[in-house]
C-alpha cells in the first residue's frame, strides 16, 4: 500500500499579515487615483477689444477636451457654453479664442472650464473676469465700438451705456429707430444689418434718453478692402521709372483710406502713382488698408516703356505757302531716341494733322498753306519703335503766313432779253484774296470788233451794270476781271457774251428735298465742252437781288443749264424754280374784305407775295369763325382763287377767316367780320304784307261787325234814353223858368270844402230858407215832371251848348244864369225801375228814439253801369211821419259793384219805392229815373275820376263803335 505525504505549511506571522494588506490597500488608492482628471490651473484671460476677441490660457495637463461657459456678470446670461478640443503648446499651456459679437467693453464678462473625457469632467476651474465699462465706477454715457471701420454687407452690433442715474430711450440711426436689447442695468445693445457703403464722414448712430437728449454717438465707417488694378510702369526720361495703377473706390477716406508700398517703398503723397529713381524692370504694389491687403505685379523692358513728353519752346519762321516749325526736348536722352511727332494744324475752324518722324526730331517743315491765314500748331511725340503711348501735346503756337497775289475771282455776266444785264463776281475770301484786295479792273472788249472798254473799280464793288445794245453790230463779248492787292495782280477771269434775241425758256417746277436742297437734272450734252454754270437767285428778293453761280464740269448732270453755243459762249436753256423746304405761309391772305350782295356775302383778299409764301400755294380754305372752333365753308384748290361767295345767309354778324395752305401746312389765316343790313327787296316785301294782312284783319273785323251790328250795339253800346223836355223848349222867350218840386229840393246837411284834388258834384247849401219852406207848403204834384236841382263849385269858361240847335235861343239867358251861379237844372219825366239801374242797401232800422240816424247811410249798386249819378237820394217817410215834410237826407255817393258790366251813362241819384211792405221786408227794390235834362249837362254830368280811368282804354274804342253804327244805321 503507497505512502500519502503533505507538504509543510509555515503559519504566517501576525506582523506580516498586517503588511501584506497595507500593501493591498495602497494598490487599491493608486488605482482610484490614476482615473481622476486634472481640473483645469492657471486661467488667465486676456482680451483684443478693436476685433472683439477675448483668449483663454490654462494648464490642463494631459486632458485635450474642455467645457468652456461665458457669461454676463450682471444678468448671469450665458452667452458662450461648448465643448472645446485643444492640444497643448511645448510649455504645456492650452489657449483658444472667442469672437464676441458684442463689443467686450459693453458689460463684464466671467469664464470657467473643466477638463472632459468622455463622459467624465474634471471640476470647474476657478472663475475669471473681463471687466466692462458698464461698472459702477464709469458714471459716464459711453457707446461702443468707437469709430469702427467694416466691410460691406456686414453686421455690426453697438452697445449704449447708460450713465448713472440717467434713463436710457433709444438708439438711432440716420433718422431711423433701432430695435434694442438690454445687455445689463445700464448697457442696452443693437445691431445694423447688411450695411451699405458710407459716406465720407461716415454712419452716425446716436443713444438718447427718455427725455430725447442725446446721451453720446460713435460712427460707423463701412468700405471695402483695397481693390487695386492695372498697375503699369514706364519712363519719360529714359532712367527714372513712373508707376501708375487704378485704386478702386474703398468708400474710406482720410486716416482710414488704402496705403501703397511699391518693391517695399512707402508712396505716401500719391494713391495712384509712385516714383522710382531708376528701372528695375520688376514691380510689386501693396496696398493695405484696415479691411485688407492686395498685391499686384508688373514687369517690363525700358525701351518698350518709352513716354515722351511734351515739347518746349516751339518756334516758327512763316512764308507766303509754307512754314517750319521748331521746338526742343527737357531731356538730352531724346537726342537718340527715334520719334515720331504728330502737328496739328487749325485754320478757321478746319483742323489737319501731319506726321513726321525722325531720330531726336526737332523741327518739320508745313506745306500747302494760305497766304495772309491765321494758323494754330501743337506738336506731340511717342516711340517711333515699341510704340507704348503718344506724348501730350505742346504749347499752341499761332502765326501768320504772309501776302501774295490773289486769286482769279469767279466771273459771271447776266442778261436780260433787251441784252441789258450785270457783270458779277464772288467776293474772295481771305484764303482767296491773299491779302486786302486794293481793288478791280473790269474790261469789255468784242473779238469781232475792234471795241473795247475798261474800268478800274473799288475794292467793294462785286458787280457792274452792262448795256450792250449799242455796241451792235457785234453779237460776242468777252468780259475779263483781275483783282488786286499789295502783292500784285491776279489772274485774269473771262466769261464768254453771246447777245441772242430768242425767249427764255419757261421757268420749271423742282422739289426741294428734307436736307435743305434743290435736285437738278438734265440730260448731258456733247456740246458743252466748257462745262456748265448754275445761277440761282432768291425769288422772294424784289430789288437789288444777289445772284449766285457755280461752274460745273463737263458732264455734271446735278443742275440744269443751257448747252454752249460756241466753245466759249453759253446760251440759256432752261430755268427752275423751287424751294430748298417747303413750309407754311410766313404771312397770312391781305386786306380780306367782305361785301354784302342781299342775301350773300362776298370775300376778296389779295395774293401772299412770293417772298413771304415759303413754298408752292395750293389753294385757300375758306372757314366760318363762331369764336371757339372753325367751320369749313369751302376749300379752294385753285391757287389763284382771290375771292369767294357766302349765299343765302340770313341778317346777322357772321366772322369769316381764310387760310392759304402749301404741302406743309395752312398759314394762321386772315379773319374779317360783318353785320348784314336787312337788304331793301326784302324790307319793301315784309312792309307790303305787314299792310295787307292788317288791311285783311281790318276788313274782316269791319265785316263781322257789320253783320252783327245789333248784337254789338246792344253789347257794347246800349241806347241812352233821351231826356222828355217838359214845355215848349223852342221858344225864344226868355229864360225857362222851371218850378222846382218839393221833392227835388236837396237839403245841405252840411257844407263840403273844396278839393282840388277831386272835381266832381258838391252839395251847395240854399241861402234862400223862405223859398224852401214855401216849396214845401205847396202840393205836390206827381204827374209833372220832377225837377232837380244841382251845383258844383267849379264852372269850366267854355259856355254851355244845349242838347240841341232849335233850344239855342231860349237857353241863353239860362245859360248865363248858370254860368254866374253854378246852378243846373235838370228834369226827370218819370220813374222807371230797371234791374240795370243802381240799389242801395235797406234803411237800417232808427234808434228806439225814432229819430232818423245822422250821417250818411252804407250804399251797394247793383248795377254794372259806370256814368252819370245825382248827388241825393230822397228818404222814405217814417212811419207816422208826413211823407211830404220827411226831411230829407244827404246820402253818400253810391259805389259801383264790381259785378259791373261796362261803363256807360249813370243816374246819379236812386228813389226809393213808397211801398212800406218792401221796405218791412230789408230789400229794396232799386228804381231808375228817366234820362235827366240839364242845361250844362256837358260840364257837370260826367263820370267820376276812378271810372273814368278804368275807361279811359275802351272809350276810343267805344266812341269809334258809337260812330259807326250810328252812321250804319241812318
């Protein structure tokens, strides 16, 4: 059986079980603490305010990965909270930047961070601070940034900062309120947007308070960085080298615009060139402003570079047609350089440039010139090889070429059919002329004939008159012309006469055209060999016309003129006439007259004169002028037309105006104006029918009266009763003595004044009572005829003519008597009632005295008639009373009602009935006396005033009536 063994144990020590789990224990720690992180040491803050940029540094040992958070002090607002990544620098410091958006003096601002892996984090650092200026200790308004430059289209975020104990109201900005945020207590912050460039003072923006003062402001300037372009360099004097280039517009100015360095030299004066001493065939341009920084480059060979510049001290020595010109250089260089010079010449306006060229070019000689011509010259250069630009130009050097003979003046004779004309010539111009002309000689001289004749002349003659009708037999005359100066004489000028009896040709018509000119054409002849001459001459001239002319070569076929005849004679063919544009009449139609004939109207107006036509008339318009517009009467296509006929108007004012037209247009035509009288045929015409249809309306209305004669006599003029003469009125006895009636006697109640407004029937009080009582003692007898008694207070001078002729002489003393007292007498032969007659209103009933009433008693007629009314009506006896001692009773005068028919013969006087019972019943019966006789019945019986107005119209009418039926009935 195998033998078990065990290995020897040791038993462990009570020391060594305590160091062994010390050791365990230590392990433990150093394990924990490797997986801790280092919290972030040595935080330090520093700030860039200009660009808004705060840097952090710390020592964060072997960590890459931090958290970092800023924050406002004041409002504990975070403004920046990420996680950052950074590698350490060799001294073992971590560093990162931050933009702010605001600017850092705007409000205080505090930092922390902590160390991150993964998810675990160290602890936060310690916190730091960047101090703004909205701390108590600033007691000022600030606003932030100040005087800023920025690009274009940026953003730009402000901050005002409030003084202490001051209110904060708004930011403003070129007129225009800010939206604004509150950054702290005293600092409120705003942003512009996508600014524009600005001006050169720059973007004000503005703080103000509550109370609209303005606390403080800064400025905004906005541009672009430098933006420089075609830079380029070249010499003007063969060493030196000029560089030039565009800026470009950075819209900054003054301390903030764009500074240049060209191969590292500052070009403070200028920023658009830059100067070098010497060539160095290499370039390099920088500009740099606060925005930015640009680089160009440029490189080149001297001689490909060569600009001269200008040349000095020209000089000239002048001949007649010819003339050098010289200048120098500033530069000895240009003494080699090869040149090439541009003159440029001016004379009268006309400019020509002529180019030389030459090594070190100094002078050039100008041909072809004028003599006695004012002339201008400049000389410019450039590179005659390589050419790079041309050189500015000199001085302008003016001169005068000198004198010399003039030229042969351009000669042409005019004539007429009678071979009387003019010889004429074109002043010479100064460029013809060659100097002052002194003067002209003029010969006329026959080659046929040994005739001839010569005139000198005055400088300012340019024609002379010819007569060449005593100078037959010749037919041909050579005209010859020279001008003279203080050079000598000019070439001769000759013109060919040929005298010829044949008529002109008639004159053609030709279209001007919109360029201002005349087209002429012909067809060529072989036989003008000498070319040909237009002459022209201004058909609106009457006197004194100037005639023009050119010469045209052979062939020319633009003008029209007349073939030669002989070589060297010419004959007139044809002639035109035209306008170079026509336009509308300068002048409106002359003395435009008008005319009456009747019923119509003549116009007549004379010709516009050809001077004042302005083109080809092609009639007249005729208008009727009503003030605002024209009426077209007629339109006159005959241009000769010089007058026209209005018919069949009617009497009345009528205005005319007539206008002449051309293609182009009417003038502002003539107006004339006229008041037609009513013409004789036709007065005479309307008198005759006037006459006849009042004679026809006469007859008819005589005709119908005549038929219905009664019924208008009955109508209009009813018969008037006659008065009943009692006695025998044709005796020739003395006066008629008329025993007067108890009842015709008219008691005077009382006694009137008189009016002399009014004329008419008074009461006259009888100065006799005796008689009156005796009248009434006596017995009345009914069956006589009643005779009442009447007086007026006035009596005309014109004696009292009786009724009729065989009572002339009985009435005479009557008559007499009348006249000395006033008295009338007029008779009544009976009572009659009559509806037609005047009524009166009842007798009121008397006072229970049974006394009568005193005082007149109210009257109404009932009747129509208007005439002859007695001044008293009788009273009717009161009960118990005599009717033969009744009182009687002046009543008022009785008024017509207005029911009335017409006007015509009126009692005036109304007796009561002595029926009681019509009385008991209040209604009266109206009853009429007969026809009263009366001696003065001519003066005293007539109307009263009213009525004799109301028929003062019919009593014309009435009376001629009267007249006639009483002529139609006898």
């Amino acid at each position: 059986m195998p033998e078990t063994g065990f290995s020897h144990i040791p038993k462990l020590r009570p020391d060594t079980v305590w160091l062994i789990c010390m050791l365990l224990s230590l392990s433990a720690t150093s394990t924990h603490c490797n997986d801790a992180l280092d919290v972030p040491q040595g935080v330090m803050l520093s700030s860039d305010k200009p660009i808004q940029q705060l840097s952090v540094s710390w020592l964060g040992g072997a960590a890459r990965t931090f958290d970092l958070i800023i924050l406002r002090i004041e409002s504990q607002k975070t403004v920046f909270n990420e996680t950052i990544v950074t590698a350490p620098q060799e001294n073992g410091q971590h560093l990162w930047k931050w933009t702010s958006t605001e600017p850092l003096e705007c409000t205080s601002l505090s930092v922390r961070l902590r160390a991150r892996d993964g998810q675990k984090t160290s602890d936060w650092s310690d916190i730091r601070t960047v101090q703004g200026e909205d701390h108590t200790s600033q007691k000022k308004s600030r606003m932030f940034p100040q005087d800023r430059v920025v690009m274009v289209g940026s953003n730009t975020t402000l901050c005002c900062i409030v003084g202490e104990g001051k209110g904060f109201g708004t930011i403003r900005s070129n007129n225009t309120t800010m939206k604004v945020a509150p950054l702290s207590r005293r600092s409120y912050a705003t942003t512009k947007t996508n600014q524009a460039p600005s001006t050169v003072t720059g973007t004000n923006v503005f703080c103000e308070s509550d109370i609209k003062m303005m606390l403080t402001g800064t400025v905004i300037f906005v541009g672009y960085p430098p933006r420089p372009t075609d830079l380029a360099c070249e010499t003007r004097d063969l060493t030196s080298v000029l560089c030039e280039w565009s800026p470009g517009n950075t819209h900054l100015f003054g301390s903030r615009r764009t500074s240049y360095k060209l191969n590292g030299r500052r070009c403070d004066k200028a920023d658009r060139n830059c100067r070098l001493p010497e060539w160095a065939g290499n370039w390099t341009l920088v500009a740099k402003n606060d925005l930015g920084q640009a680089t160009l480059s440029y490189s080149a060979q001297l001689t490909h570079r060569v600009h001269p510049v200008a040349p000095v001290n020209l000089t000239v020595i002048a001949h007649a047609w010819n003339a050098t010109v010289l200048w120098a250089w500033d530069y000895p260089t240009y003494d080699s350089l090869a040149l090439t010079c541009q003159v440029q010449i001016t004379s009268e306006g006309h400019t020509k440039i002529r180019t030389f060229s030459g090594v070190g070019l100094r002078s050039v000689a100008l041909l072809d010139l004028v003599p006695v011509a004012d002339y201008h010259v400049s000389v410019n250069c450039c590179a005659q090889q390589h050419f790079w630009k041309w050189g500015p130009s000199s001085k302008t050097l003016d001169f005068t070429t000198n004198i010399d003979v003039p030229e042969a003046p351009a000669l042409w004779v005019s004539l007429d059919n009678d071979n009387i004309g003019t010889v004429m010539w074109k002043p010479l111009t100064l460029r013809q002329s060659h100097g002052e002309v002194t003067g002209y000689e003029l010969t006329l001289w026959s080659p046929e004939y040994s005739l001839q004749h010569t005139e000198t002349l005055e400088p300012g003659t340019h024609e002379v008159p010819i007569n060449l009708t005593h100078m037959r037999p010749a037919s041909k005359f050579v005209a010859t012309l020279m001008a003279k100066n203080l050079a000598g004489v000019s070439p001769p000028a000759s013109v060919a006469i040929l005298m010829s009896d044949v008529e002109p040709p008639a004159v053609s018509r030709v279209a001007g055209t919109a360029g201002g000119g005349l087209h002429l054409s012909w067809a060529s002849d072989a036989n003008a060999s000498s070319g040909y001459v237009v002459e022209w001459r201004d058909a609106c001239c009457l006197h004194d016309c100037p005639v023009g002319w050119i010469k045209m070569a052979t062939g020319t076929t633009n003008v029209s003129i007349a073939p030669a005849a002989t070589p060297d004679a010419s004959e007139l063919l044809q002639r035109w006439q035209g306008y170079t544009q026509e336009l509308i009449p300068f002048r409106s139609v002359r003395n435009l007259m008008t005319n009456q004939e009747n019923s119509d109207i003549q116009l007549t107006w004379r010709e516009i004169p050809l001077a004042e036509r302005r083109g080809y008339l092609l009639g007249y318009r005729v208008y009727l002028n009503t003030g605002p517009q024209l009426t077209l009467i007629a339109n006159l296509s005959d241009p000769h037309s010089r007058s026209y006929t209005v018919k069949n108007l009617r009497v009345s004012s009528y205005k005319f105006t007539v206008k002449a037209y051309t293609s182009a247009g009417e003038d502002a035509g003539s107006t004339a104006s006229i008041t037609m009288e009513s013409y004789t045929d036709w007065l005479l015409l309307e008198i005759l029918a006037s006459l006849g249809t009042m004679t026809c309306f006469l007859f008819l209305v005589t005709f119908i009266c005549y038929k219905k004669r009664k019924w208008v006599k009955k109508a209009f003029y009813p018969d008037i009763p006659e008065p009943k003469l009692a006695g025998d009125w044709s005796r020739t006895q003395g006066p008629l003595d008329v025993k007067p009636h108890a009842n015709s006697m008219v008691h005077i109640v009382e006694e009137t004044e008189w009016d002399s407004s009014k004329e008419k029937l008074v009461v006259i009080p009888e100065e006799d009572e005796d008689e009156e009582q005796a009248v009434r003692d006596e017995p009345v007898d009914t069956d006589e005829p009643m005779s009442i008694r009447y007086y007026s207070q006035v009596v005309g001078e014109r004696p009292i003519r009786p009724r009729y002729p065989h009572s002339a002489e009985s009435s005479g003393e009557s008559s007499a008597s009348s006249l000395d007292s006033a008295r009338t007498d007029v008779t009544y032969t009976g009572i009659q009632t009559s509806g037609s007659s005047l009524t009166f209103q009842a007798e009121p009933p008397f006072p229970h005295d049974g006394q009568p009433p005193q005082g007149d008693f109210p009257a109404a007629v009932a009747g129509g008639a208007g005439g002859y009314r007695p001044q008293v009506q009788p009273a009717m006896p009161g009960p118990g009373q005599d009717p033969g001692l009744a009182a009687p009773q002046s009543f008022p005068e009785p008024q017509p009602e207005r029911g009335g028919a017409f006007g015509g013969y009126k009692p005036q006087c109304s007796w009561q009935m002595d029926s009681s019972g019509e009385a008991d019943e209040g209604s009266i019966e109206a009853s009429s006396m007969g026809s009263p006789t009366s001696v003065a019945s001519t003066q005293f019986l007539l109307p009263q005033e009213d009525e004799q107005s109301e028929g003062e119209g019919s009593s014309s009418a009435t009376t001629w009536l009267h007249n006639l039926l009483s002529s139609t009935k006898s």
